[in-house]
C-alpha cells in the first residue's frame, strides 16, 4: 500500500499492537497501512465531519477492514474509549491539537503515547505540552512537499528550554542533514517575516530576532 512519507514517518513512530484512536483520521489511510503491515490488529478512526468518514468508510470497505478500524465521528477525543493507549493527532494546525488536548485531558488517563504532526505553531504546542505530563520522547522532521515534524510523546515530565520548545529538544540533540535542513528553512522564514514587519511592532521583532539568534547559535552560524 502507498502512502505519503509524512503518513509513513508517523506509522514507523506507532508502538507494536497499540490501541489507536486516529483523530481526523481524513481518509483513514494511516490506519488501514497500520494493519495492513500489522503494527497494530485494530483501530479506532475519527473526524468531526461526517464527510471524511464517508470517504474513509469506502476506504476501509475496499481493504476488507470493516472488522478492523471502526470509524466514528467525535470532536476530538471526546468518544475515546478506555482500552486506547495511544492517541494520534495530525493533519492540523498546532493550535488544533491544544484545543482537542486541552478540553478533554482528562480523558488522557489510560494513554502511554501521543503521536502529533502540526502544520503550524510548533512552538506553542511543545509549550502546552510541557505542562500536561507528556514528555517528547522521539521527534521526526519529514519532508513531503514541505516541512513537517513528527513527535512521540510518552507518560512522564519535561522542562523545555526557549530553544527547545522552538526547535524541539530530540531534534536539536539528533540534528542529522535533515533536521539540520529544517532548521535552515525556519531561520530563512523568521529572517523573511522580520525583514516584512513594521518598525511599530516593537515586540514581535524583539521576539523574532531572539529566536533567529537561538537558531544561528545551534546550526554555529
């Protein structure tokens, strides 16, 4: 089965017979290539839209796997059911994932493992996560006609650096070419937005400046 690099970066980091629930599962190829190789005997496969779900239930009906994924619709993880141990979350903006997590930590409490992939304010995302007793236990950086960050987080406590939560403490302490790659293209996007921001805005260009010199300092610029 084909699947994107971004799909496949996310199903190498799934544990081995891990209970899932996909949240914006989209067109649930994640979940039928997670069986399909057997990483995982089942899933659970979620979106707030019935639209993906009718997509992906022809997905899942085509492989043969009505047996195996059960699709539902939820807002986030508000269906979650006790026997999951590992959430995914991707596919979204960074601020998503804070709002699906944030309103319902509770439910959290039998899952060992969040698997997250943000379009967007990575930053802000490794902020939150600092505080909610997850910690980074691997990241990825893939690139599928742009950039993206592939996190795992397991059970336990993590204090962040300004540079970690911006960079990602795995990523900074494994900087392979890749990783090293990203960390260009960040520092050209900051340097791109701070050459465009008016000389008003005193305190976001005194931010942006600090995280290009945190940038440069790590890549020994």
């Amino acid at each position: 089965m084909k699947i994107s690099n971004r799909l496949k970066t996310i199903a190498s980091l799934v544990p081995k017979d891990a209970k899932i629930m996909d949240v914006g599962c989209d067109h649930a190829l994640l979940d039928i290539f997670l069986v399909s190789e057997g990483r995982i005997s089942s899933a659970v496969a979620s979106d707030v839209r019935m639209g993906p779900i009718v997509t992906a239930s022809r997905n899942v009906k085509d492989f043969g796997y009505e047996d195996k994924i059960e699709l539902l619709v939820s807002d986030g993880i508000e269906k979650i059911k006790p026997d999951i141990d590992t959430v995914i979350i991707s596919g979204m903006g960074g601020l998503n994932i804070i709002d699906i997590l944030s309103k319902n930590l509770n439910l959290l409490k039998n899952v060992q493992t969040l698997i997250l992939s943000p379009h967007s304010d990575i930053k802000k995302l490794r902020d939150f996560l600092e505080k909610t007793g997850y910690m980074i236990a691997c990241e990825k950086v893939v690139f599928d006609n742009k950039y993206y960050v592939v996190m795992k987080l397991n059970r336990g406590k993590m204090k962040l650096s300004e540079e970690e939560k911006l960079l990602g403490p795995y990523l900074i302490s494994h900087m392979d070419r890749d990783t090293e790659n990203y960390f260009r293209y960040v520092l050209q996007k900051r340097r791109e937005i701070l050459s465009q921001l008016p000389s008003s805005l005193t305190f976001k260009k005194k931010e942006l400046k600090k995280e290009i010199e945190m940038i440069e300092t790590i890549l020994d610029e």
